[in-house]
C-alpha cells in the first residue's frame, strides 16, 4: 500500500471504494467491542484470586502490629502497605497515606480540600480565576476533577520527554495557577515517561504561586510491558535538592496490580503534605478497609513480589497491544495515521488525519466498536486538531482485540480517504 | 446507701473515706480498660466470619448483573444492596447510593459537596455566617465535621423523645441555619428514639434556608437489644406527605453490622437528593468496591437476614449493657448520678453531679479506664454542666466491663464526695 497523501484523486476514488466495501464487511458483522477505557481483563484480574483466601478465618485478621483490621481505626493505612509502597515509590513509609480503593477519590479530595481550607496556604475557593495546568494528551478523569471545581483547564504541550517545560516554566509565573496535572510514567494516553531532566525542572520550579502543587500520578509506576522497562527519577528526591519537598503529591495504586474496583490507594509526599492531607482526614473518616490492606499486604510481602506479578499482567497484556501494533502497521505507508509504541502502561496513543478523529470514532461505532470519544483526553474534550485517538488494547480478549484493530484500521482509512476526496 | 445530698458534713466524711479507699484498691490493680469509642468486640465481628468464604474463586465475583464485581465502574453500587437497604430504610432501590466503608465519610464529602457547589442551591461556601443545628448531647464526630467547615455549632436541647422541636423551628427562622444532625434511632449517646410526632414535625419543616437539609443518620435503624424495639417513623414518606421530599438525607452502614472498618455505607433521599449527591460522585471515584459490597449481598439476602444477624450481636452486648446498669444501680439511692436505659444502640448516658464529670473521667484514667473524654457528646466539647459522661460497654469482653463498671461507679462517688465537701 502507497501513501495515500501522494495519490491523485482516482486512486483515492479506487482505494475509498475497497476500503468502504472492507468496511461495509466488518459491519455486517454485528459485533459489539470496546477499546474504550483502560481496564484490565478478567484473565489479568485472575492472577489475583490467591487473595481471597489470604484473609479469613484460617488466617485472622491482625497486621503485624497486632491491629485487628475488622474495626474501626488507623487513618493512613496498616504499616506494611506503607513499607510496601514507600519502595516502590521511594519514600519513606511515614510519607505514605494507604486509602481506599481509588487514588482519583484521594486527588478529587485534595483538591476538594484546597478549595475550602488550602493545602498550607489560603483557601484557593476564596480565590477566583483560578487555572490548572493541564499536559495534553493527558487523563480525560484528571481534567474533569479541575473542571468541576472551577478551575481554567490550560493545555500544556507533550512532548516525548514529558511536558513542554518551557512552557511550563513561563505559565508558573501567573499566580493564579495552582497546579498541574502529571502521568510522568506510561502517561495516559501517550505512553511516554518523562526525563531525568524534565523531572529535575519540575522539582526546581519556582511558581508565583506558593501553594502551587504538582498532581504526580504515578499510576503506571511498575506497569513495564518489557523486560527492559522506562526508568523514572525520583520526583521527591529531586525536589529536596532543589528546596522543594512540598511541591509533589504523589499518587498511586493497585487498580491495575489486584483489583480495578477493590484495590488500594495512595497518596504521598512531604512530611508538611502529609500532615496536611491529614489534617482534613481525621474529620472526614475514621479509617480505611482495613481488610482489604491486610488482604494485599499478606498477597505482596515485598516490591519484589509485585515486580514478579507485573510481569505476568505484561505476559497477558503485551501480546494485546501487539495485535493492535500489528494491525496498524498496515497503515505505515498510507500516511494517513501515526501512533506511540509504548513500553508500559495501558495505551496506544493513534494519530489519524487533521479533522478525522471524531469520523474514525463514529465508523468504529457503527461497525459495534467502542472508542474513548475523541478529543477525551485533551481539556474539555477538546482536540484542537481533531487528530488524537486513545486506543485501550486491554480489556478485550485477544480473540476480540484482533478484530477490534481490524475494525479501527479500516475506519481510519475510509475517513482519511473521505477527508482526502473532499479536496 | 443513703442519699449523699441529704448527708451531714461527717457522714459525707465517713463516705469519702470509705470510697476514696475503694478506688485507691481499684486504682492499685494497674488496669487496662477501654469504654471510649462504639466499638464492636471481637465476639461481635466472628459473627460475619462467613462473609470470607462467600466471594472467591469458588463463588465467582458477579452480582446478579453479571457485573465482574473486581472491575471498575458502578458508582452508586450494586442493585443488591439497593434493595436490601431499601427494604431496611423504607426507601425504593433507586433512592439508595451504596458507597464504601464509611457512612461518616459520606456525610462529610456531603458537607464538602455543599460548600464549594451546593445541594441544590447556591454554594455554601459563599455565604458567610452559617450555622448548624446539634442536638445535643450527640455524635462528636458530626458535629466535628460541621466545625472544620466553619459552621457556627448551635446546640438544641435533646428530650427523652427527639429534638426540643420548639427550639428547632424557631432556629430554622434563620436563614443561616443549614441544616442539623440527627441520630434518629438510639441517639448516640442518649439511647433515644425520636417520636411519630418529632418525625412530623421534622418532615414539616419550612426553613427559610431554600436549601437546609436534615442528616438523618439512621446508624442504629435495626440494633435494637431487646425482642421489643423502638420504633421510627419513616421521615422520607413523611416529609413526601408533608410535600418536603428532598429536606432529609438519610445515611446508614453496616459498620455495627458486619465489620466497622470493612462494613458498607448508603446514603438516601429523593430522586433530586440522589441527583445531586451524583453529579458530584461521577467525577470523585470511578466507582465503591464492589467485591466488598458482594460479600454483604450474598451475606444478607434479604431484611430478614439482617434481622436474625442483629439478634445474635443483641445477644452479645446486651449483658455487657446489664453489667454497667447493674453495677449503676448501687448510686441509685445516692442521688449522685442518673442514666439512660437504652433498648438499643451502642451507648448509656450517664449524668453526674454538675461539675463532676471532667473529675470522672480523669479518675477513671488515673486507675486504667479510658472513658469518652466529658464533654464529647456537646458542640465544641463543651457541656455547659460538666455533668454528661457517654459510656461505651461493647468493646471491652464482658469480664472486663464488670471490672470497667466497678472503676466508673467508685470513680463517680469519689467526684460526688469531692464537690459536696467542698461546699
């Protein structure tokens, strides 16, 4: 196949034909396929099912400081999960909140906290005009917790070493931004993680604003699909050389280790972050599901125990995203589609033609597959270039993921070749 | 024993004497004991040690959906519960959010909803001056939750039927007056259940506050100790009938049902009420864990499961409340001390000599027993008598609450004696 940017119209009129009839096939199929949100299969969520006979009757219900995890009490978390996620994340465990089943519910709460009491500066509600710095392609989920609470959502460029830092650097200076949303490992979508050096910008920055945070979702931290994995410099070590050890809060969990629904989650950061979040639990709960810690706590002794368990989500996982790469290779001549080939996470990141991401969404719909709706992953659904697909290879099976590229491959073409005749 | 206040200054001397010597005896046996917090013992949480077993790779993890119970997604939670609690509160399923192990943290990001974007109206957050109501004595921990968020804490007086509803609908003339908290059923601490006719008169309400809601936390709804419960009113067919549906949210958990740390937790209301507690919840988590909320769904099939369950916990607590009543009987003639009788809930009020009840609590600390700090159960901590002390008698085995009753009544004469010589 030849580049179709390169063809004169009667070749496109012959290639939109074939194309269409391709299409036409595969929606006569009536299948139902959803590449739309990044969620594990139930083969990955299996790899798991030891920790249901972890906790019980057998095995009781005390941590190893003797607390029984039945009852009430205990704000940050049982004392293993802290050991267990400072080394993943290295920090220390008394810089380590264990929450619930969802580190979106404890950056919403962080947020939700800043706006009527401040993260140790004045509440940022009793201000107004105020913007969040938004690295786009980025979290769809991110960007609407901002949005809710108000704030200006300002797209930052991505670049293949992680946010535009020039730009990043320039928009701290107005004070009315407050803080920034990061995926620095296996970014959402695009896949990338950021530099040594553009982690090292982060922790020197100096933002007008002096509750200024860094949101660092550290969700893919060991989510390698490769043995040889991207390497993330440690955001909090950096930003103690540089002075800066409130600047991060750092998220992460276990939504894509154990359990999506039934994980556990952290946040983290600074001894002054830590008080401070604190400081706002203490009246909001007594305790997180206890149970549920001990359940990971005894399921994964050590990081090492996670690192080995990873490597069979990548087994499971690598060969999904394959299918989809495959596929599209047979696009790498057209011209019409580029897209990441990420060595973690859970997404491929598709750029079809200027003005044909919302088309390509639309045919696969209609052809029974599902897409994140495109420009989700921009601020406020917005791609300014209509260009960007978030492709999730996860969640189907491998049977299904095959057809499923099939379908996207043949709707990427026929709206390319449809943008291309309008000419 | 005679009573204390009709005594001489000499027979109050003999009786000093006499108790003062008892409780240095008691104070000499170096004790460990705890009647702080509502705390189920351990007796109380082996009764769902079934609940193990009942979510696993033998029982698989979907709910009569067919949802994969360890996915993501389901914000408001599984339609079993829905009904279940439905059933328990009088409420159709789809008045029901089933959330996560906290009806606490439920009411709280309630509050946190209603400052930065209302409950319907404006935010309340940008008004100033507000104020809540706090029956009292009652729950600590809500009136906490209403002073971090800066509400002025107006105390109403608690009768032995509910609320001092003239006190209440002449404060709800103010439009700052936001809402109040209500423990409906088994009052923490007083142990009372509100009357057909304070329900009425709730559900009938007129606040000039457009948006003033009623928290009706229904904590204690079936843990009745006796085969003769009280029973409540239904506030939402009341406040419907009354053309108010959307004045009361009403929270609930199985916290004293199944585990306190690991239980469920609803809130319920209208259809507007449930709208508005979701708009938020759609961009705060992607969804409660579901594979908790499967074990109680297949724990507790129906309202008659609970029922039997409750029976067996009743059966556990209620001689540890007879303990304390026993043991409270001997200042019955004193006149020193009056208390509560509860047929349900979690806790006995105990009211001593004005100015008495700090001394209590610190001569309970002094010989090894932790008692609610006095004070507790009143806005800001502050009894204006000094006189109430909440006695939690679930926690400690029921050998120890015997001892626990003999330090807490010693400790009691003890103060008595103190301030009537005094005088």
């Amino acid at each position: 196949m030849s580049n179709y940017l390169q063809m004169s119209k009667d070749e496109l009129n012959a290639q939109y034909k074939s194309a269409k009839t391709e299409y036409e096939q595969l929606r006569a199929l009536h299948l139902t396929l959803d590449m739309s949100r990044g969620k594990p299969g139930g083969d990955n969520m299996d790899l798991s099912e030891k920790m249901f006979d972890l906790v019980g009757n057998d095995t009781g219900f005390k941590n190893i400081d003797g607390i029984d995890c039945r009852n009430y009490g205990g704000l940050d978390g049982l004392r293993e999960l802290k050991n267990l996620f400072g080394e993943i994340l290295g920090l220390a465990p008394e810089q380590i909140i264990v929450g619930g089943n969802s580190s979106l519910n404890m950056m919403f709460d962080t947020i939700a906290q800043a706006m009527t009491h401040g993260l140790g500066g004045e509440a940022w509600g009793k201000q107004s005009g105020l913007k969040f710095l938004c690295p786009a392609p980025g979290y769809d989920r991110h960007f609407a917790i901002t949005e809710y609470f108000g704030f200006k959502l300002v797209p930052v460029k991505l670049n293949a070493d992680g946010p535009d830092m020039d730009e990043v650097e320039e928009l701290i200076k107005d004070e009315k931004v407050k803080g920034i949303w990061c995926v620095p490992k296996y970014a959402n979508p695009e896949g990338i993680t950021y530099s040594d050096e553009v982690v090292r910008r982060f922790a020197a920055l100096k933002p007008a604003a002096k509750d200024f945070k860094i949101f660092w979702d550290n969700a893919y931290c060991i989510h390698d699909l490769y043995d040889d994995g991207d390497n993330l410099l440690n955001i909090y070590d950096e930003c103690v050389k540089a002075g800066n050890p409130d600047l991060p809060i750092i998220f992460a969990s276990t939504s894509k280790i154990s359990f999506p629904g039934a994980g556990v989650a952290v946040a983290a950061g600074s001894p002054n972050n830590v008080a401070v979040l604190k400081s706002r639990m203490q009246f909001q709960t007594i305790g997180p599901d206890k149970l549920n810690q001990l359940r990971h706590a005894r399921m994964f002794s050590c990081a090492d125990d996670l690192y080995k368990h990873m490597k069979k989500h990548a087994d499971i996982i690598r060969p999904k995203f394959d299918s989809v790469l495959n596929e599209l290779e047979t696009l790498r001549d057209t011209g019409i589609a580029r897209w990441t080939n990420p060595k973690g996470g859970y997404f491929i990141s598709l750029y079809v033609l200027p003005g044909c991401a919302k088309r390509v969404e639309q045919l696969c719909a209609n052809a029974g597959l599902i897409l994140t709706p495109a420009g989700a992953a921009y601020p406020y659904g917005n791609d300014p270039d209509d260009s960007n697909l978030r492709i999730a290879p996860t969640y189907p099976s491998a049977e299904e993921i095959k057809t499923a590229a099939v379908i996207l491959c043949s709707a990427v073409k026929v709206a390319a070749l449809e943008k291309l005749l309008e000419h």
